[in-house]
C-alpha cells in the first residue's frame, strides 16, 4: 500500500519569510512596540521569547492567532492601523 502524500499547499514564495530583519528593522519593531499604549502589549525582548515558543510549539499557529498577543487586546480593537500593520509585516518575517 502506498503510504498518503499530503495536500499540496499553494505556492509561496519563501524568500520573503527567510530574509532576517536588518537592524534598523528590529529597531523599528522596537519603537512601534514600545509606542504600543496598550498595557497588555509585549516588548521587543518578549516578542522574541514569544515567537522562540511560537516555533516549539507542536500546531502551527496563525498569525491571527497570535498578534492579539502581541499587540495586546484583540485585533477587533486596534483601529491604529499605522502601528498595527507595520508590525503585523515584521512580524511575519521574524
């Protein structure tokens, strides 16, 4: 019997996700998070430890999932989307 072969997934280009954040990156990151009034919202230094946990963990978790936690409060609530979506970006690609 032939073993199953799993769906395939769309294609993506993974040059985007492989990039590392240049320094002047993380220090924007760095800035938006702190300017983050929110007092639930993680710091750059948790964002890390955050995301070393993110990549442990045995189920994928989606962005969606998880920028609640960065951002603090949910998603539903930000309406500065000149601090959200930045961050959303950068994230995606640490």
């Amino acid at each position: 019997m032939k073993p199953a072969t799993p769906a395939s997934s769309p294609a993506r280009d993974d040059r985007y996700f492989a990039q590392r954040l240049s320094e002047a990156e993380i220090e924007r990151l760095g800035a938006r998070l702190t300017a983050n009034a929110h007092p639930e919202a993680l710091s750059l230094e948790a964002v890390d430890g955050f995301f070393c946990a993110l990549i442990a963990s045995p189920r994928l978790i989606l962005p969606h999932e998880y920028m609640s936690v960065i951002l603090g409060g949910t998603l539903r609530e930000r309406t500065d989307c000149s601090t959200t979506s930045p961050v959303c970006r950068s994230c995606s690609r640490c």
